[in-house]
C-alpha cells in the first residue's frame, strides 16, 4: 500500500460527522466502486486522489473492515469525552423542557440533523457525584450541534436507539390501555370518544397506525446501524465480493 492510513475497524472510531457525509454521498449516487472510494476518503480521512492510488485489494481490505465495522451494536453510553469535556444524557426524560423535546423530535428523524439532536440529548455534566450527576440547562441545540459532529459514532447511533425504544415503550402502554378501555367501555362508545378528541379520527385507524410504528421501531432495533449504508451494501454483504471477483479476471 502506498498510503499509510488509519482504518476504522469499531464505531468508536468513526465520527458521526463522517458517518452524515458518508450518508449524504451513498444516497446520492448509483456508483457502488465511486462509494467505495468515498467510504475510505472519509473514513480514512485521506484524499480521494490518494484513495485512487492504493492497490485495488487494498481498497478491497478496507471496505470489508469499514463494512463490518457497521455491524456492530455498542451499548447505550450514558456519558461520554470529546475534547476533554465529559458530556452527559439527560439525566431524567421526564423533566424534559418544551424547547427540548421540540428540538429533539425535529431533528432525530433524519441522520442529517442528527448532530443536533445529540446536542439536545447531551449535554457538558457541571456537578457529579459517583453515579449521579447535572448537565448544562438547555439553551439551544445550537450551543453544542457542532461539537456534536465530532462525537464517536457508536454514542450516536446508540443514543437514537436507545430514544426509539423510549417512544417504542410509550406508544406499547398506549396501545394496551386502549384496548383496555375497549374492554370496558365497549368498542362503539370508546371509538365515537376517540373521534370525537381527535378531530374524527377512528380509533381502529389509530391503533393500526401506532401497530405500524411499532413495527418499524422493531426493524431499526435489529439492524440500526447499517440500514444507513448504501443499498448495495445492505442487500447483500456479498457484493462487495462480487465486484472484487470481477475486478480479479
């Protein structure tokens, strides 16, 4: 190999900055080896001109390592270091301001926004004490949304689902308690209430509604992480393989 260049072989070794950019170029293009070469510009954090000069199995290394890499599933990480400041999840959901869950569910959605989320979710701890400890009082996302670009990714990813399962947990309660209330006040009288609330939305349409989120929550709990990857990569790990094959003949 001509270029020495760090490869990140674990999530904490890649930025969630890296991780939007990479994102942003995968969605935008149909090119599987011109996203290869993106992967290990921006992950390796060399210079696409650069990229272009390693050795074609090289490259192929590379891409493997980066790509299982995406298959890991680190632990939820209550607090964590960037640039020497101990950041901290929001010590109790519950407490939550206006201003923060506002910001959070605008921009938790999509991994382009991601960064700002984090700075809403974490924030600098200003008092500890063994196992407890207070962050920073919300100002703005803005405060910490760049900063936030540079958390290790495996924190990232882990945090939002650790927040789906959070959303997942509350709309299961909601789900039962209305088929509770079904139960008890029957089936007619309950669903003419709900419409009634809910600006002549059916209950039954609802309760579909909140099934279908569910589900969609079950499906990112299983594989986070690499439904971002390009779709190449996603259908099958093993076109990776095929494009080395065809390179090799």
């Amino acid at each position: 190999m001509q270029t020495k260049i760090k490869i990140p072989t674990e999530l904490s070794d890649i930025s969630l900055g890296n991780y939007q950019k990479f994102i942003k170029v995968s969605e935008d293009s149909n090119d599987d080896v011109f996203v290869f070469e993106k992967m290990v510009e921006i992950f390796c954090g060399i210079k696409l001109m650069e990229v272009i000069q390693i050795k074609w199995n090289d490259v192929q290394y590379i891409v493997k390592k980066i790509t299982d890499a995406f298959q890991q599933k680190p632990d939820f990480k209550q607090t964590f270091k960037l640039n020497n400041i101990e950041f901290g999840f929001i010590p109790n959901m519950e407490q939550m301001s206006f201003g923060e869950f506002i910001d959070l569910q605008t921009n938790i959605e999509n991994i382009e926004d991601f960064h700002k989320a984090m700075a809403v979710l974490y924030r600098p701890i200003t008092e500890k004490k063994n196992d407890t400890y207070k962050i920073e009082d919300y100002v703005s996302s803005a405060n910490y949304s760049d900063v936030m670009k540079f958390a290790p990714c495996d924190v990232a990813l882990a945090a939002k689902v650790f927040f789906c399962d959070l959303e997942k947990e509350l709309l299961n309660s909601t789900l039962i308690y209305l088929e509770k209330m079904m139960t008890m006040k029957g089936s007619e009288v309950l669903a003419k209430e709900f419409s009634l609330a809910n600006n002549g939305v059916g209950i039954k349409a609802y309760m579909q509604s909140v099934k279908e989120t569910l589900k969609d929550f079950e499906e990112l709990r299983e594989c986070p992480y690499m439904t971002a990857l390009h779709s190449s990569l996603l259908k099958n790990k093993s076109e990776i393989s095929r494009i080395m094959r065809c390179s090799d003949n």
